[in-house]
C-alpha cells in the first residue's frame, strides 16, 4: 500500500467517525424530543429550561417555615355546657311532683344538659396589633377562645367578624409588635408550586408540611354546611392538613400568606392526599371588610349559574330550556338574570355565556364566584359574554343583596333581634321561683321570628350569662357582634326550660 491510499484510507475513516458522532446527536436529540419531531424545545418549556440553567435546582424551605411559623398561632376554644329542650312543645308535667325535674324530658318537656365542648384550631397573625384571621367553624358558638403563640404566650381572644360563606373569621388578641405574615398574591399561583401548609394539627405544637399546588378554584361543596350561601374557590394542594390545621397558613416558597387551609377531602377525617385552602385575595378583602365595617360587603352580579360542574345530561337540558349551546369550561352559563340586579341593568340575557371578568378569564361557577367576592356593592367591573357565539362587553355596577349600591351597615344585636321586650313582672318572677328576667311580649319580625320561640317567653339567661332586667339583658350584649347566641329562658306556668340558638350572621 503506498503512502497515497494510506492517506485515502485515513481521510474516509475520519469522515466516517464524524459522520457517525454528528448522527449519534441527532439520534439523542430526536429521542430527548420524544413525538416531538421537530426536535425542538416546547414553548411551556423553553422558558424554564432558558431561565434556570437546564433544571430546577435543590429546593429549601427552612427560610419560609423559620420567617412564617412565628405568626401562625393555635386557638382554643370552649363552649359552656348548657340545658337544651329536648321536646320544644310546651306540656305540664303531671307526674313532676311525685318523680321530679329530672324526669322531664321523658314526658317531652323538660331541659336535659349538653356538655361542655372544647376544641382547636390555628389561625394567623396579620397585623401588629392583633388581628387574627382564622376559619369561622373553628370558633362558631364558641364562649371563649384562647390563643397561643410560639413563645407560648397566650391571650384571650374577642371575636370582631365572622362569614360562613367563606368560612372565615376575625378573631383580636390585645397587644403590640407581634409577628405577622405578608399577604402574597393567590393570582400568581400556579399549578406544580411548591407551598407549605402550618399549623397545630391534632393539638400539638407547630407543623410544617410541604407540597404543591395540585389544582385552583375547586369547590367541593364543604360550606353549603354552614350557610345557604356557599363561596368555594379553593386552592387544592397535597400538603399534608390534618384536624386542627384548619385556620393555619398555607405560604409560598418566600413566607408570604397564599391561603388560609380550610378542609381536607377525605373518607375518613384524617388526610388522605388533597387539602384545601381560601386564596389570599378573597381573604384580603373579607378580612378588610370585617373589621372596618363589621360585616362582609358582598357584592352581586344579578344572575343564577351552575355552582358545580354540570354532566352532560344537565347540559343537554339548559341548552334546550335556554334554546342555546355551549362549551363546557369555556365561561359561565347565565341560567337566569334577576330582575333589577346589576346583570339585568346593562342589558344580558338568560342563556349568555360569561367568559371574563375585568379582563380575567372565568371558566366555571367557583372562578365566577371568586372574582366577584374581591368587590363591593357600588364597584364598577366589566364583563365580557357571549350571546349567539358572538362576544360583546358590559360595564356592571354591582349592587347588594337587596338590590342597591349601599355599604351595608352592621346594626345592634338588639335591632337584629326584633320583639317587643319588656322586664318581668316581679309577682310572675316570684311564682315562678326567679328573681327576674326579661318578658318577650311580641316576637316580631326580626331574628327572634326565625326560632320556635312563641309570645311569652321569659328570657332568663344569654350565653349561659344570667340577665334579671331587660338593662341587663342590653348589656349582656353589647359586645357581641356577629356568631350565634343562645337564649335560654321559661313559660310562665310550664315545666322545662328552654333554649332557643340564634344564627346572627346572615348568609
């Protein structure tokens, strides 16, 4: 072989191995590609592998838990045994005098006593002062709450506000420079993040889980137990959220407050995978409207739509009833729009199909729902639907529930309460073995209405607090705001006492 065809020999050997590196990459390339067959990089994915090197590095969460565990505190409370009618129809009890009181309620009429109950909860610290927003369930009807923080400091807690709807509640501890959590930004949450659920689960002291935002905006129909009027957007994660993590924090990798952690779906009460949490934009504005009114400011469009994700069958229907179709998650079907409601006044129509609000898309009934609880009556929004598959905007101005743009004021328990009361007669106070009490001469129209309680009654305690003159009774009151209230009381010339709960927020 001469020097020549070495040579040759040499050059296709060295094309040939380049040939076969250049071709192995592309093989590797078109296999990182997968079906992808342009090889190329997705858009959902070229952003993240452009901006972080290639992939996400080693995840710490010990500078959020160490900056938000501080604000994140553990309540208790406690609701006061007390005497209950066990049959709310008044009877005398002929045999009283021969067996005694204590067999009244097995005639129909006598009282029989509930135990006191305790329980827990978390809660979360958001102002310096004391502020404390927690879930409604864990201090509905309570008597006292307590509140501990870290340090293992407690204070009594005073109830400011509270809003089944939402399942949310203001609570206040008297103090100064305590620890509390930033708000952050519910909207910025996306799917796959990385969030940390704290709190007191089971009574013990301070917990932190970690996991992700697995899904937005469910509603699973948890606060229809508690109100008529349910609001759930929840935010789902796979943190883990057990008894007693109700109220506590669900933050972001940076501490600051995304959620406050609600329920868990779960077959046997304890966690089995999901939790779920109030996003901290709504809480923003539930919370501000509570303690700078006393009340929720809630807000309405005017219209009926599907709370919940409707089967084919029901779609099939509304279409037919409403003579028009529509995409299943494309907006939010308008079932119908009340008569001098916001909706009505610029001009939609049953069957349009709300895709936006403001600009944000709103795909179903929790999204709708979520959007329109951050407003208040009198608010200006703009509303994008759909009617004949052409799209069209409208401005609204939301109104409230009785159909008009005024801040509903939080009145006196005593107006709430409607009736006509007056004090009892000492002559029927000293036949009756009490040394006073308070007479409900008419129940009226108001909350008292909304009980079993009939004309007559003689109102002899509040809340397991005995009152003796309808100025005591105006006192015993005084602080309270919002919640339930007991009444617990007699008929003159009837065995048993009776006790009749009041539910003074209003859905």
């Amino acid at each position: 072989m001469n020097w020549k065809n070495g040579l040759a020999i040499m050059a296709i050997s060295a094309t040939t191995a380049l040939a076969s590196v250049w071709s192995y990459g592309k093989f590797v390339e078109y296999q990182q590609a997968g079906s992808q067959l342009s090889g190329k990089i997705p858009v959902n994915y070229a952003g993240f592998f452009g901006n972080n090197g290639g992939g996400p590095g080693p995840v710490d969460f010990s500078g959020a838990a160490t900056s938000a565990t501080p604000a994140v505190v553990h309540i208790k409370t406690r609701i006061k045994a007390k005497e209950i009618a066990g049959n709310q129809q008044r009877q005398r009890n002929p045999f009283s005098e021969f067996f005694g009181d204590d067999f009244g309620d097995f005639f129909g009429g006598g009282p029989r006593i509930q135990p006191e109950q305790r329980a827990s909860g978390s809660g979360v610290l958001i102002t310096d002062d004391g502020y404390i927003v927690t879930n409604n369930h864990v201090i509905d009807g309570a008597d006292e709450i307590n509140v501990t923080l870290t340090n293992k400091k407690s204070y009594k807690a005073t109830l400011v506000g509270q809003d089944p709807n939402s399942d949310l509640a203001v609570i206040k501890i008297e103090g100064k420079s305590f620890p509390y959590l930033l708000y952050g930004n519910s909207d910025d949450v996306k799917l796959g993040q990385w969030v940390l659920a704290i709190g007191y689960p089971y009574s013990l002291d301070i917990t932190v889980t970690a996991g992700i935002i697995s899904a937005k905006s469910r509603s699973i129909g948890i606060n229809s137990k508690q109100t008529n009027s349910p609001i759930e957007s929840f935010l789902q994660t796979d943190a883990a959220v057990n008894p007693g993590n109700s109220g506590g924090a669900l933050v972001n990798t940076t501490g600051e407050l995304v959620g406050i952690n609600s329920a868990i779906a779960s077959p046997t009460g304890s966690y089995t995978g999901y939790s779920y949490a109030i996003p901290v934009n709504m809480v923003k504005k539930i919370v501000t409207d509570i303690v700078k009114f006393g009340t929720v400011q809630r807000a309405y469009i005017g219209i009926v739509f599907p709370r919940d994700e409707i089967s084919d069958d029901e779609k099939r229907a509304i279409e037919k009833e409403l003579g028009t179709s529509f995409k299943e998650g494309e907006g939010v079907i308008a079932l119908d729009v009340a008569t001098g409601g916001a909706a009505a006044a610029a001009g939609l129509k049953k069957g349009d199909l709300i895709t936006k609000i403001n600009g944000v898309a709103v795909t179903s009934g929790a999204e709708l729902q979520e959007q329109v609880a951050r407003f208040k009556p009198g608010d200006k929004i703009t509303l994008t639907y759909k009617r004949s598959g052409k799209e069209a905007t409208a401005n609204l101005t939301l109104k409230n529930k009785v159909g008009n743009t005024d801040m509903v004021k939080s009145s006196s328990v005593l107006e709430k309460l409607g009736g006509e009361l007056a004090d009892l007669d000492k002559k029927i106070a000293a036949a009756n073995d009490v040394t006073g009490g308070v007479l409900v001469k008419k129940v009226g129209s108001g909350l008292l209405s909304k009980s079993k309680m009939e004309d007559g009654f003689v109102i002899t305690g509040i809340n397991g607090k005995e009152v003796n003159s309808l100025e005591e009774f105006k006192e015993a009151i005084k602080s309270i705001k919002t919640g339930n209230i007991r009444l617990e009381g007699f008929y003159p010339g009837f065995e048993g006492r009776y006790t009749y709960p009041l539910k003074l927020t209003e859905d």
